[in-house]
C-alpha cells in the first residue's frame, strides 16, 4: 500500500466530524437568535404597555382639567369608582392593561393630583406615576 493511500484511509471521517462540528455551531447560533427574539419581544411588550399606561394618565388629566374645581374632591383615593366619568377611566385602566388597577390621589386644596397605574406582566407587577397640579 502506498504512503497515499494509507493517508487517505486515515483520513476517511474527518469530513463526516467537520460537518458535524459545523451544524452544532450553526445550531447553538439559531438558538441565541431565537433568545434574541424573545427577549426583544418582551421588550416590546413592556414599552407597549408602559405607553398605554402614560397615555391613560394623560386621558385623566385632562378629564380633571376639564371639570370643575367643585369636583375635584370626587377624584380623591376611594371616591374615583364613584364618580361617573373616573369609573369610565377606571374601566378603560382595565381593560387596557393586563390586570390593570389605577389610583387617583388628588386634593382640592392645593389642585395635586397623583396618578398611579399598574399592570402584571411576567409575573412582575409594574408601575407607572406621575402627578400634576391642575390650576383653574
């Protein structure tokens, strides 16, 4: 047998290792884009519903800002689920956000209002606040 010959018998699976070697790279590099995605994917999500969140307390300051001074005492801790037009709000909290819940903590003396909306997501429960002074 040549020294040829014998080499290429050695040889005869190192093409079947390179392949292999070759898809297990290719593999693990599908599956960090696949993490990639959904990682990006909650994101997304997360900043979704942290708009909607800002967005609905935008609706309610301007629904304050567009009743009465007299009223201002119905957008109180505890009152808000009374009062016609915050319950809509409420509703809207709800049915916006995922377990969505609202409080509404505002005083007619000085016009502050404090504005707290929290959703679930992931089995974390998120917040967002803000707060105004509405002057007549």
């Amino acid at each position: 047998m040549t020294t040829l010959a014998k080499r290429a018998r050695n040889q005869g699976g190192i093409a079947l290792i390179e392949a292999l070697v070759g898809m297990l790279i290719f593999t693990f590099g599908i599956l960090g884009m696949i993490g990639l995605q959904a990682s990006m994917t909650r994101a997304q999500g997360s900043a979704h519903y942290r708009a909607d969140a800002s967005n609905l307390a935008s609706e309610l300051f301007g629904l304050i800002q567009t009743d009465t001074l007299a009223n201002m005492d119905k957008y109180a801790s505890g009152k808000c689920a009374d009062y016609a037009r915050c319950a809509d709000w409420l509703r809207r909290v709800q049915a916006t956000l995922p377990s969505g819940q609202a409080v509404v903590a505002a005083a007619s003396t000085s016009g502050a209002v404090n504005v707290t909306v929290s959703w679930a997501q992931g089995g974390d429960r998120n917040n967002y606040q803000t707060s105004m002074v509405w002057q007549p």
